[in-house]
C-alpha cells in the first residue's frame, strides 16, 4: 500500500513541501508510530524538512550530528537502517518534542533512523519515534530498507523539480547558489507566507544590478536579507562588505567609506583603502544608512552616480564597479522632508525599495524560530532537551515583539538561563514556562468546542475529548481489575509503568 502510494506520488508534479509532507505522514501511518521526520544534511548541520507527529518548533531547529549521537550514527554507520532499543543511554533528538499526550514531555523509547543517498554522497537521515517499547523490531528495519530507493527517489524528484524552476526563473549563464551551510548567522528561518513572497522577491531583484533599500523595523533581519541578496547575485564570488553607518563617526566616515592617503588628517600615517575599495566587484551593505552625516551623503550620492570615489586628501578619482544595497528603519521619506537626508541621494538608494514584514506578522514563523534558539541554547549549556510548554507557545504568539526576531532571541536566551533555577527538568527535558519569558501579554487556554448532537441523536464531541474519556475508563477499569496495583494495571494495558502514570496525571486519574 506504502509503495503505492509513494509511486503514485513520484509520477505527478506536487509543491516541495507537500511532497515530503505526504511522504513523512504515510511513513507515520505505516511504521504505526509517534512521529516521522526527514533531515536534511547542510554543511554540518541536519536541517527538517518535513515532520509529523513532533511539535512545531521542531522545524526552525538546526541539528549538529556532534551534539547528537543517535543522529550521528545514523549519518555514519555501516549497517543500515539503524535501531536504538528502549535501554539505550544514548539521548535521543526529539526528547520531549513528540506532540502526544498533550504536549506532557516524554522522552523517546523507541528510535529507528536511515541515512538516505544522493549521487553517491549522503544527503541526509529519515528518523522514526515513538512512546512505546518494541515499537521497532527486526520486520520494521526490514521493510525500512526496502523502501530506501523509493524515499531516495522521491527526494530526487523534488531536488530535480526545484532545479527545473530554478532554471526557468533564472537568466542562461545566471547561476543560483546554495546559501552557504545552510546554517547559522546565514539562514533565514521560516515558512510563512509573508516571508516567502518577500525571499521570492529578493531573488528576483538579487539577479539585476539595482539598488536594493530594505526596509524594515529593528531586529527583523536586515543584514541576513542583505546577503542573501549578494549570495543570489552575479556577484556571489566577489566581496559582500558591510559598513553600520550608525556606528561611523562624523569625523571617520568619510575616510571609512572612501579611504584616505598618508597625511590627509592627524593619525594618518599611511594610505588606507576604504569600503568602497573594499566592495569593488561585488556588494556594498550600507546598513542603518539614514544615520550619514549631510556632507558624507553627497560624495557617497556621487560615488553612485559617476562610479567613481576620491579618497580623503587625494587629487584623482578612482573608479569603482560596487551594486549598493543599503537598510535602514527610519522613514527616510521624512527625513528628507526635515532636510536630514537628502532627496537625491535617497531616490538613488530607492530603486527598488523591499519592505520586510515584522515578526508579528509572520504567524507561526514565531515558533520556528523560538525552536532555532531553543536548539542553540540547548547546545550552549548543555543539556538534553529544551521546550516551550503549550502555554509559553502562547504567549509568544500572542506577543506583539517590538524588537523583532532579536528579542526574541533575547527572551529564549533569557528564559533558558532562568529555567535551570527554576524549573526541575523531568527525564532531563527543561521545559519553558510562560511566566519564564516574562512578556507583557494576555493569553487564553484553548477553548473546547462544545459537545453538539446530530441529527441521529448521536453525541458529538471533539475527538480528543473522546480520547480522553476512553482512556480514562480504560485506566480505572486496569487498576480495578489489578487491585489498584499501578505496576499490573500497566501489564494489562501494555504500557510503561512511567508513562502509566504520567497519563493518569494529566487525566485526573488518582
């Protein structure tokens, strides 16, 4: 039925996304488990792609296989696919990130993982989870393996149908390359809407030699948007240089931006080269230029029209080939009104003017990126797993973030540090709580539909309503025919004891 259903999926053109979505829920529904994802090798790092059954934080984390021994020998070993047993010491990557039993942090029992292959190389790992012991026997890795060329070719097929719209998109001889790493300071983390229109956007002005203005509050980016601009560009193999114009002195800046030859001012022993001189080829960053000095804004406004700077205190002009993208969170509009920028210059920066929406605006990109720092701390203070609770979840939808992706950064570095104090870590999984993040909002507790009836008679309540109620009678059934011996309640129910209780915990169940 599974290889059905995966040819039938190679043999149509679908949406990326959509593809891998299917791929990892079928996969789910097959192996009968807890949760399915595929990663992506990136550089160092192991990038989801696609998961189900995990929370939705997981996709903004970035995996290091260093950090994460069950991955790394998935990556690495000889015999594949790879099981890990319920007694393994070795932490496993989603501990506390399965999406079960109401978001209660559990660790991982059982684990199965593959490494996948693309042109002889690896290309990544398909790992599977779940809450129950045994859940992956010797069938389980078998009918894995046999199902390796086929997941192996639908990633071919994706990777073949970006390719094939890349090409359509892009100009004959205009290469488009990879961001480096795909990790770190140089990805962009999120797939909402808002932010696709705006990295579709950028690709196509990065092809052209027009100025780019990036417009946006502080803290959503503008730098990492600058070079994806410059690593999209013609001018990849060349210099991308960056200038804060916000942090030149008055004094300095003319000699920063153009340069100067020795004695052109006190402290000037030697000829110096500037940003300008620096960028030749490739892509100056003029980032928070609203902050330029009046006298500075006309040699730079010459420098873009003619090509062409001077360095302080020399007699000739030197000629310049530098594409300008420039960023600010001012409205520069009124600021030339007020005669603090001036109106030629900034008609020359807004060629191609690029909004970039506000982290408010990006809906769930929120959790992503909550889980990319998440990841990181986890990482930097070493422990085995760090999560938001459902309600910290919340909040941070809920927030306005006036700072942006840096405070948020901030308030998940912040919450983390005050966790280990505070919060004692069940099975080693750190749990944020709201009131950790500390931010001035209100939210609510998820309302629950109310309970209707059909037209039959039949009562309808939602479904996770009437999963609760059936496992809590088969909890007290289990203890009552077990004489409330908690330890044969779970024999009968084929649980784990732990797990047992952790049920009847959130179920009310003493």
């Amino acid at each position: 039925m599974m290889n059905e259903f995966l040819v039938a999926d190679l043999s149509v053109e679908l949406p990326d996304q959509l593809r891998l979505e299917r791929l990892v829920k079928t996969l789910k529904a097959e192996f009968e488990c807890g949760a399915v994802a595929l990663l992506k090798l990136e550089g160092e790092m192991l990038k989801p792609l696609a998961v189900t059954g995990l929370v939705k934080e997981t996709l903004g984390r970035r995996f290091l296989p260093a950090q994460h021994p069950r991955l790394a020998a998935i990556l690495t070993s000889e015999q594949q696919p790879v099981c890990f047993e319920h007694s393994s010491a070795l932490p496993d990557p989603y501990d506390g990130l399965l999406d079960q039993l109401a978001g209660e942090p559990l660790p991982v029992h059982d684990c199965m993982g593959m490494r996948l292959e693309q042109d002889g190389k690896s290309w990544g790992v398909i790992t599977f989870d779940s809450l129950s012991p045994g859940t992956f026997d010797q069938s389980a890795l078998s009918r894995l393996k046999q199902q390796k060329l086929l997941l192996e070719a639908a990633i071919r097929t994706t990777r073949l149908e970006q390719e094939n719209r890349s090409l359509r998109q892009s100009r004959i001889g205009a290469a488009i390359p990879q961001e480096a790493g795909g990790s770190g300071e140089t990805e962009i983390v999120g797939r909402s809407q808002a932010l696709q229109q705006l990295l579709a956007e950028l690709d196509t002005v990065a092809d052209s030699e027009l100025p780019v203005l990036l417009l946006g509050e502080t803290g959503v980016g503008k730098e990492l948007f600058a070079r994806r601009l410059h690593l999209h560009s013609r001018r990849v193999d060349k210099p991308l240089i960056h200038v804060n114009c916000a942090a030149l002195p008055e004094s300095l800046a003319e000699s920063e931006l153009f340069g100067h030859v020795k004695g052109a001012f006190s402290g000037a022993h030697q000829e110096r080269a500037g940003k300008f001189e620096a960028a030749n080829g490739g892509t100056l960053f003029l980032d928070e230029v609203g902050e330029l000095p009046l006298a500075v804004q006309a040699k730079l406004l010459r420098a873009l029209q003619n090509g062409e700077i001077q360095r302080l205190g020399a007699d000739k002009p030197r000629k310049v080939n530098v594409r300008i993208v420039a960023a600010t969170n001012r409205q520069l509009k009124d600021s030339v009104k007020n005669g603090d920028f001036r109106a030629d210059l900034y008609h020359r920066l807004s060629v191609y003017p690029v909004p970039i929406a506000p982290l408010r605006e990006r809906g769930n990109d929120i959790l992503l990126l909550a889980g990319h720092f998440l990841e990181q701390n986890r990482a930097r203070l070493g422990l085995r797993s760090l999560r938001l609770s459902g309600e910290a979840e919340q909040a941070l939808l809920a927030y306005q973030w006036p700072g942006n992706i840096r405070e948020l950064e901030h308030v998940i570095s912040r919450a983390a540090i005050k966790c280990l104090g505070r919060s004692p870590a069940r099975d080693g999984i750190f749990s944020l709580a709201p009131e950790l993040l500390d931010l001035d909002v209100e939210y609510s507790q998820p309302v629950v539909p109310a309970i209707t009836e059909a037209a039959s008679g039949q009562t309808l309540m939602p479904m996770k309503t009437l999963l609760d109620q059936t496992q809590r009678q088969a909890i007290k059934a289990a203890l009552e025919c077990s004489g409330q011996n908690w330890a044969q309640a779970a024999r009968l129910l084929e649980l784990d004891a732990s797990n047992l209780h952790k049920l009847a915990k959130r179920l009310g169940v003493k």
